[in-house]
C-alpha cells in the first residue's frame, strides 16, 4: 500500500491547477489513484434524476478529486509546510520540516 504525508482530516492548501491557494479540510485519501478530495476544492456539477436521496432530482455540486502532488499540508500559521517522521517515546510522529512543530 502507498504511504502518503497527507491523511484525511488534515488541512491542505492548493498549490497547481485552477484552484490555486484554496485551502480545506481533506474528506477523503484514495490511495489508489494517489488522489485527494479536499472539502470546497475542484467543485463539479452533477446531473441526477430523481431518487429517495434527492427526491427532486437537478443539479448538485460536489467536490471532484485533485491529485495529491497538487496539495500541501498547512502548518498552524497557514503556510504550506515540508512534512517529516520520527519517532519519540516509541511513537512515529509527522512534524513541519520548517518549524519543528508536531502535527496532530
């Protein structure tokens, strides 16, 4: 299985592609297409006919995928930051290369 820096729940900023410097919160990591769906971000309109989730049927935004090269993790500050690993008291940890800090 690919390992990536980025987890869902994480807050990322755009830094290519027509949302540039748009930042969200990560709903989901698909691990297999090493894409991201990042909340607000790369939003599409979708057709749907009537059914018992949309009785009214129409059209619906959702957020589409973006590749995850695409994004950054974003420090407390809101900068886009480098992400390391290391180990403290037995447990791996992920922390900003720049700052030093942990990332929760």
């Amino acid at each position: 299985m690919k390992k990536f820096n980025i987890r869902k729940g994480d807050n990322v900023i755009v830094n290519a592609g027509n949302d540039k410097g748009k930042t969200g919160k990560v709903l989901e990591v698909l691990r297999d297409k090493d894409r991201v769906i990042v909340e607000g971000v790369n939003m599409v309109s979708r057709h749907t006919k009537p059914n018992s989730k949309a009785p009214q049927g129409g059209i619906i935004k959702k957020e589409a995928s973006i590749h995850i090269s695409n994004v950054n993790l974003m420090d407390a500050s809101g900068k886009a930051v480098k992400v390391g690993h290391k180990e403290v008291d037995g447990k791996k940890i992920r922390f900003a290369r720049t700052t030093g800090e942990e990332i929760k």
